[in-house]
C-alpha cells in the first residue's frame, strides 16, 4: 500500500472541551482512513504509487477525480492533525507573527479574516493561511478536498494553517453552528507547528 493512516499525535479526547472525542474518533478512524483507503485503491498498480501525497497534490490536474478528492482528503487531514494540539492556542510569536501583522495588520484583524473565510465557505471544504510564491502570507478556502498545493486551487501556495469546514469535523458537538465551532478552534492551533511551515 503506497499510503497508510498516520497515527493521532494525542488521545482522541485531548482537544476536549473544544472538539469532543466521538467527533475525532470518527473524523480521524472513519472519515480520514477512508480516503487513505480509496486512495489506495485508486492508484493501485499504476506509477502514482511511487509518489509523495505532495507530489500527487501539485499535479492534481492530470489524475482522476478519485484521486483529486481522495489525495486531498489525505493530505489534507495529516496536516490538520498536526495543526492542533492540548493546551494549544493563544497567539503565534517571532518570524510568524511579524508576517501575520505585516500582512493583515494585526493578530485579531487576521483571525477574524480567517474566520471569515470559514464561515463564508459554502458547503464543505477548508479555510487556508498560506504562504505564496512571493514568501507573503495570504488568507483561502478551497471547496471539498482541494488545497493550496494543487494546480488548479485558485490561491496557490504552501499551507501554514488549515481549518476544516467539512460538517463531519464538528456536526455531533456544534450542530449547525459553524462559527462557533472556528471560534473554538484558536484554544487549539499549535503555533509552534505552523511556525515551522512558515520556515521551511
């Protein structure tokens, strides 16, 4: 098998009060293995298999929609697990934050500009800061499993944060209650991880 499921880098109940632990038992072992598994299936025999998921995602263009929503839905969810972490949020320091205020003007202009795209994202799909071509950092969302890093996103770049608005990834603790479930979120972004995509 060309791709496996990565291991949760904590107990589905550590991002508790915030994101309960049914909602990641089943977001990571039902929702997240099964795009690892259609995946799987979908480049079975054929050269992708030999292939970095990031490698798939900048081609996306010349795969089939198998593997578009699939692939995506791999990469996409390793990097959201990482993205969190227990006794996480607050605000981001260093080289990141002074991106964060020369893009945006401030910390809280640019959480609510994130928010915003969240909230605003119609239907299923995923909320971006990003950081372009030109070293900037950008605020997009992407509909379904689509990302920054394929070649027909319309805002392209590498991700530094991602927030998934799919309503598998809050639906069992906040209903239909999208913007509450964003607002939350901020108690869990692990600073330090986005800190080191914004580096590399």
């Amino acid at each position: 098998m060309a791709f496996t499921l990565p291991a949760l880098p904590y107990p589905t109940n550590a991002l508790e009060p915030h994101i309960d632990a049914r909602t990641m038992e089943i977001h990571h072992g039902k929702h997240h293995n099964a795009y690892v598994t259609n995946l799987n299936n979908a480049i079975a025999g054929k050269p992708e298999e030999s292939l970095s998921i990031e490698e798939i995602c900048k081609n996306i263009s010349k795969y089939p929609v198998a593997v578009r929503n699939n692939g995506g839905g791999h990469y996409n969810h390793s990097l959201f697990w990482t993205l969190m972490a227990p006794n996480a949020g607050g605000a981001p320091t260093g080289a990141l934050a002074d991106a964060i205020n020369a893009a945006f003007g401030n910390f809280e202009e640019f959480k609510t500009k994130f928010n915003a795209a969240a909230v605003g994202r119609f239907g299923s799909g995923w909320a971006w800061l990003i950081k372009d071509s030109a070293g900037k950092l950008v605020i997009s969302s992407t509909p379904n499993q689509d990302n920054p890093l394929m070649d027909i996103a319309e805002v392209k770049g590498k991700p530094v944060l991602g927030l998934d608005v799919w309503e598998h990834a809050y639906y069992l603790h906040y209903q239909n209650r999208r913007p509450d479930y964003c607002s939350a979120w901020w108690n869990l972004v692990n600073w330090n991880e986005a800190a080191k995509r914004f580096a590399s």
